[in-house]
C-alpha cells in the first residue's frame, strides 16, 4: 500500500477512520459470545487497536499517521480470527489470516518505533533492522500458523495450513523467534538511544518521551520473549511471563498516546515557528516600507534642496555679480562720453568684452535655474529653450495650473537634457515637445526624428535625469531604436488638472 498516496488524499483518513470504528463495533457485539477470561482479553485488545486508530488519526497529517491507522486496522483482523469461530473452510481461512496477523504484530510495531517521527527510515542501520525484522516475523508467523498449538477450548477453529503435528517443532520455532526478537528489539533500542543523544534540543524536547518509551517497549519485550523462551510453554492466555502486562499497558496505552501527543506538539511546535516567523516578517516590511518612505522622502528633500540652491545661485548671479557688471558697463559708457573723440576705440573694446561676459553669465544663470520658469512656468521655459535651439521645436503646452516647483524643475530639465541629446548626438531636425496632466500626474513627452540609438547606460546626462526622476517618485522611459528617433517619457506625480486647449507651439503651428 502506498502509504505517501494515502497521506495526499485527505478523504482517506475518514474513511480509515469509520472503517476501523465499524469494525470495532462489530467485534465488540462478537465478543459476548466467549466468557472471562477470554472475553476481557478480548475487549482489551480492541481497545488497544482502537486507540492506536484514534491516535493515528490524530496525526494524520503525516505518514506515521497513516502508518497507525492501518496497524490498527490489520489488528483487529487479527483480533476478529478469534472471536469468531466455526468449521468449514470460511473460518479456517479468517482464523489462519487472524494467526498471521497476530503474529505480525511485533514487526509492524518495530517498524513504527524505528520510523518515528515521520513514517520513513532515516539511515541505514534503521533500513537493515526493519528488514531483518519484517523476514523473522514473516518466518515466525508461518512457524507458528503451521505447527498445531495446544489446544486450550473446544470452540478453536483450526488452521487451513497446519503441517506439523508436533509440540517439539512448535516449541522450536518459538524458540527461533523469541531469540531472534530479543537480539533486534535490543538492538532497536539501542539504535533509538543513539538517535536521541544525537538529536537536537528541539527534537528531544518534542520527541523524548515517545522515543523513551519505545526503548522500554523494546526492553520489556526482549526480556518477556526470553522468559517465554527460558520457560515451559503453557496454554494460559495471561501466563506466557509475569511481565506480559506490563509490556501490554506499554504498547497498548503509553507507546500510541505518546506518538500522537509528540506529533500533535510537533505541528503545534511548526504553526508556532510559523507564526513567530509571519510576525517578524511583518515587522521586517513595517521596518522596510517605513524605511523605503524615509529614503524617498529624504531623496525628495535633496531634490528639493538642489532646486532652492540652484534659484538662489541664480539670483545671487543676476541681482550681485550681473548687476555690477552692467554698472560697470554704464559707467565706461559715461567715461566714453567725456573722452574725445578719438580715444573712444580702447573703451569701446573694453565695453564689448564686458558685453560678452554679461552674456555668458546670464547664459550661466539661466542654466543653473531659469528665471522664466520661476516667473512664467514650465512651459514658457520649454518654448524658451526652443527658441535658443538650433533645431525646429514644436511645443505643446495643455496644462492649465502650474505643478509644484519640484516638479516644474524636473520637467524642465528633462526636456533641456533631451533637447540637447536631439541636438548634439541626434541630428534631429524637428523636436516635439508636449505636456499635458492625466490621472494625478504630470506627463512630459519629448520626440525627435533624428538617428535614435540613445542610451541611458553610455552617458551620464540621461543616466542623471532617470535619477532625479526617480527621486520624486516619478517614472522615465526612452524608446530609441536605431535610425528610427527617440522618444522620451516622464511621469512626475502631480495634484494638476488639465482641461484641453488649444496648443502652443514656438513656431507658430501645433505638433501633430
């Protein structure tokens, strides 16, 4: 039986489950037929096969689950073979099968001890054990259902494979099997202990007490196999050794109890961990978003920051040191009046250089943050640039309020550094520039049809302008595939309206 198929489908651990509470009902009404002591041994056994369904059942969530509830379920088999009896060849078979269960008990518990707690055979000493268990088991069960026992009541169904009518032969196989059981079930206790030394804290804090007991079941059952070995055999049911009850209540009440309470621990152990981890992995993102909005915040900030630098510099340039230089002018102006006429060519040079320095400078100014965009807006400035640019520029302006400076910043100087690129690397000879507000944010779009090929990764101005970009939260995207244009996109989120209007354009006409 595929126990891993089992423990897959879920529908079979109820029907697991009612098969062997059926059963135990029907063997319970069976029992009535027999009298004490007989009787009680009966009843007893069914309880314990019962509580090792239930128990099973408890930790059907692994495979050492299912694992029980089908020892439970071949147990009472074995146990309906001696309830009832009859002649013909029906009974003969159930009380022969019964036998061979009965027999078979002994392997299937040490197979469950040495797999526990997973149903699986963790190392190679444990593999070659429950081998060696399962082949003397099978030996002795056949010994045993093949040899006539002696009989102890005149209502015993015979077996269909009796072979040896003899005690002596009987009492050999017995023999086999207590000598061989006690030599594995001593060894199966000792592989335990070195397993549990070995285990972690985790594992013997979970596992101690099943495991513990399964060393004791194995050595009471050692030293009850070897007393039935040492001692004459006997027809009494209770009277194979003084020690048959004890081991009994070991296995039939402790071993299975303990199983599902450690398994039960272990899943109670896993949702704990599970829970402690889903908690820390909540404050970790808590500590991550908050950490995220700090970073952006702070980015914002530093943009910021840089915009009222860049508008001070600015001022600083044309209200200080251009002011001066334009005074300066004046004043060889009026110097160049009171000269004659012929001394006015040095003044002349002078006033000309001057000129040029005051230009440059208010080049420099308007470059460090424009003045027209801090008085007019975003897309005066934009159609500035255009007319400065050596290529024709088509803008489109359909913003009706004015974003935040941060903002206007931003898109302004995107649409400088992709004026430039167009310029410089492009060879464009038409550049559309459009702006509009969609969905809570501004959009800026810049199109030329020059060589494309444009790459972020290769140059420091696009790689800058996707930085500042996303430093206030907004998006860029360049398509420029080859000999085929570029096209850039930037998404600034903005509180803006826009209601169409007719475009603007600083040549005049509306980009199509």
């Amino acid at each position: 039986m595929d126990v891993g198929a089992l423990r897959r489908d879920r529908d079979w651990a109820p029907v697991l489950l009612g098969l062997g509470l059926a059963e135990a009902v029907l063997l319970t009404l069976g029992t009535f037929a027999w009298g004490p002591p007989f009787s009680t041994w009966l009843v007893y056994s069914i309880a314990w096969s019962v509580l090792w369904l239930v128990s099973g059942w408890l930790a059907r969530r692994v495979r050492f689950g299912y694992l029980m509830m089908i020892f439970a379920l071949a147990d009472m088999l074995g146990t309906a073979g001696n309830i009832w009896y009859g002649t013909g060849f029906a009974f003969e078979a159930l009380h022969t099968l019964a036998g061979l269960i009965t027999n078979l008990q002994v392997p299937f518990v040490f197979h469950l001890g040495l797999t526990y707690p997973t149903g699986r055979i963790a190392d190679r000493p444990a593999r070659w054990l429950i081998r060696a268990g399962w082949l003397l088991g099978s030996l002795y069960a056949a010994g045993i259902v093949s040899t006539v026992r002696p009989r102890d009541c005149d209502r015993c169904t015979r077996m269909i494979v009796y072979l040896v009518d003899d005690p002596a032969v009987r009492e050999a196989v017995r023999t086999f099997g207590g000598y061989g059981w006690t030599l594995l079930l001593a060894a199966g206790a000792v592989l335990l202990v070195r397993r549990l030394l070995r285990a972690g804290p985790r594992e013997r804090r979970l596992h101690a007490l099943p495991i513990g007991l399964s060393v004791l079941a194995g050595v009471f059952g050692s030293a009850v196999l070897l007393q039935s070995v040492l001692t004459p055999l006997t027809t009494a049911v209770f009277a194979f050794s003084p020690m048959f009850p004890l081991l009994h209540v070991t296995l039939a009440v402790a071993l299975p109890i303990s199983y599902a309470v450690g398994l039960l621990r272990e899943r109670l152990d896993l949702a704990q961990t599970a829970a402690a981890l889903a908690r820390d992995n909540l404050r970790l993102q808590a500590q991550v978003v908050e950490q995220l909005a700090q970073v952006k915040a702070s980015r914002a900030r530093l943009v910021e920051a840089g915009d009222t630098a860049r508008r001070k510099l600015e001022r600083d340039l044309h209200d200080g040191a251009q002011q001066r230089l334009v005074g300066l002018g004046l004043a060889l102006r009026l110097l160049a009046e009171r000269l004659p006429a012929g001394e006015h060519r040095l003044l002349d040079e002078i006033h000309a250089e001057l000129q040029a320095a005051i230009d440059e400078l208010r080049r420099l100014a308007g470059g460090i943050h424009p003045v027209v965009l801090t008085d007019h807006g975003l897309g005066a400035a934009i159609r500035l640039l255009g007319d400065r640019a050596q290529v024709r520029v088509l803008v489109a302006d359909d913003l009706t309020h004015r974003p935040p400076p941060p903002i206007e910043s931003a898109a302004y100087f995107a649409a400088s550094e992709a004026l430039t690129n167009a310029i410089k690397h492009a060879r464009a000879g038409t550049v559309r520039v459009e702006l509009s507000c969609a969905g809570g944010s501004l959009l800026l779009r810049v199109r030329d049809d020059g060589v494309g090929g444009a790459d972020p990764g290769r140059g420091s101005g696009l790689r800058g302008l996707a930085d500042r970009v996303a430093a206030i939260d907004g998006t860029f995207t360049l398509a420029s595939p080859p000999r085929q244009g570029t096209d850039l996109r930037v998404e600034l989120p903005c509180a803006c309206s826009s209601s169409k209007t007719t475009p603007s354009s600083s040549s005049g006409s509306s980009p199509p």
